[in-house]
C-alpha cells in the first residue's frame, strides 16, 4: 500500500524545496502525481516510488500544513510553512530582534545610493515606523548589551548607533567595506570589513568621544559580506562567501586564532545562535539553499538543513525564542518547533 512517511525538511518558507518521502507512490504514466500542501497544488520536480520533491507554494498560508498526495491514504504529515511579516525591504545580512519585540530591518540599496528611509521597525503590535536616518546602505545590524542598535555602512566604512529618539550618531569609522557586525557581552563591537579584516571597536568608558579600533583577526575576502555572530563560548562566528564551489564557517577564539569548524556550504550568509547555543546558518546556494542547524560544540560539526528556502540571507531570533527569517526583499516568521 502507498504510504508517506515523513518530510525532509519539516519546515519549509514558501518557495522551498521539500522532500517526501514514502513507499509504492504512485507515478501516474501522463505526468509526476498530484501533491497539495494546505490545499494548495504544489509543483513536482522530482518524482520516484520513494520520494517526491516539491516546490512550497508561493500563496501557501503559514503554519502547520497538511501534506497530501492523490491515490496515498492521508497520514498525519505536515509541514511548518513560514509567515510573511514585511515585503518589499532591501536586506544585505540578517534583520535585528531587540528585547521589546521589535525586529528592525533595512532598505539597503544598490551601493552608493542613499535611500530617504534607510531602516525600518516592525513592532510587536504589528504597525511599522520607518526610520529615516542619515545613514548610506545600511548593511548590518547588532544589539549592545544595554539595547542599543547598531548599524553599517558598506559604502561608508562606517557604524552607527541609533538613539532612544531615533537618530543615528557616528559611533566608528575608517573601517573599509564595513558588512558584518557582532557585539561582545562587555560591549566590545566587532565589525567584518568584507576586504578581509575583521575589526574590534572598545566600549570606551562612560563620556569617553574617541574609541580604540584594531584589527582583530583576518579571514578570506568575501564577494559580497562577512556576516558576524558572538557564540555563547565567547568565541565569534563568521561568514564569508566567496566563489569557491564549498565555503566554511570559521570560529575566531579570545585568543585571535582563526578556526574552520564546518565546511560545505555554497553560499553561507546570516548566521545566529538560539538560547540553547545552536548555530544557524543561512545558505543561499540555489538547490541546497535554507537554513542549516550545527552544534559548533562538536568536535566534528556537521550542518543540518532544518527549513527549506529559496535565496536566504539572514535569521534572527527573538527575545521568546521565535526565529525571524530574511530573504533579500521579505521578512518572515517561522514557528519552527525543531527550532
């Protein structure tokens, strides 16, 4: 008899690619079989007695999803598709989840151009303000340990933070392509120059105007962004795609050693960790392309693709735990629960 047994992945963002897999699936002989997710036909790209990929549909509803194929006894089968939350934004790395609920994010724009409302705020009742700061290409975003935001400038070389009101004051600069952004628990900012340099900016003590910025560690120049994260080890986590057919992660420890901890990703971009120290990792390489789980606590991480996705650049996580996703023009929520 017929039988679907489970999805690889479980999750997936509209657009997606998922495999089910099964047993005896009917292949009918004028065409692959007939696959609704939600209710909503599907396209098939792939179809054997064993398996069939599908792409998620565009105007698939977010949620937990019934997945159906014609002639197969329906099981208990569903997929967790992803919410739209904003369109139409322009993002270079991950957006940003601060501890109220709001998730910043940024109309970037082709570099050297400067955009009348560089950033935007979604907040946690669901209305939007548009921040209109003084700021050219924004490109990467970080929370301090005391909440503030700060913000690159790739075609500046440039870091803002942004004020209680809402403005942006010049916090560091002289830091070439500056892309990628992490913070430290101390308040120590680094910042990835994508032309191989990642910086380290100190706190500074309080009234302080002038900060002490040194080169921290050097990586591989990227093609488009170095894209940061601070570890729960205290050790930051970088990526940095290149033209090579296998990028990597790379850990650079207190120390300034520079470390390959997971290889084999096309094109690794956002990266994030969740509360129990999981390591996230967009991949945007086209057929393998979502959001990869690793345990950098490994001796030998290997990534796992938990969320299929066409072209992601970034994730984010919330203060309750809830992942944001970013492609390059749309926010979403995913209620993962593997998450």
């Amino acid at each position: 008899m017929p039988a679907l047994t489970s999805l690889r992945p479980g999750a997936a963002v509209p657009g997606g690619r998922v495999t089910l897999l099964g047993a005896d699936l009917p292949i009918p002989p004028d065409g692959p079989p007939d696959v609704t997710i939600g209710g909503v036909k599907t396209r098939v790209v792939f179809a054997s007695r064993r398996s069939l990929d599908v792409l998620v549909p565009a105007d698939a509803a977010g949620g937990a999803l019934p997945v159906c194929v014609a002639d197969v006894p329906e099981g208990a089968l569903a997929l967790d598709v992803a919410t739209v939350l904003v369109s139409g934004v322009h993002q270079v790395d991950s957006p940003l989840c601060d501890a109220h609920g709001a998730v910043y994010f940024t109309y970037s724009g082709t570099r050297g151009t400067k955009a009348p409302v560089p950033l935007g705020r979604l907040n946690p009742d669901g209305t939007q303000d548009a921040l209109a700061v003084d700021i050219a290409n924004p490109t990467s975003l970080t929370l301090g340990p005391d909440g503030t935001v700060y913000v690159s400038s790739r075609f500046e070389g440039q870091v803002y933070q942004l004020t209680r009101e809402g403005r942006a004051e010049l916090y560091a600069t002289d830091l070439g392509v500056a892309t990628g952004l992490a913070c430290g628990a101390d308040g120590t900012l680094y910042v990835g120059d994508r032309t191989g340099t990642i910086f380290r900016i100190s706190a500074g003590k309080s009234g302080e105007s002038t900060r002490h910025v040194e080169p921290y560690a050097t990586i591989p120049a990227s093609v488009a962004a170095f894209h940061l994260a601070m570890g729960p080890d205290g050790c930051l986590y970088v990526t940095a795609p290149t033209l090579v057919a296998h990028d990597v992660i790379y850990r650079v420890t207190p120390e300034r050693d520079v470390q390959v901890v997971c290889g084999g990703f096309g094109r690794p971009q956002g990266l994030a960790f969740d509360a129990s120290g999981m390591l996230f990792v967009a991949d945007a390489l086209a057929g393998d392309s979502g959001l990869y789980r690793v345990d950098v606590r490994d001796t030998a991480p290997v990534a796992e693709l938990m969320i299929a996705a066409p072209h992601l650049v970034g994730v984010a996580f919330d203060a309750t735990g809830g992942m944001v996703l970013s492609s390059s023009d749309t926010l979403f929520r995913m209620s993962f629960s593997g998450a």
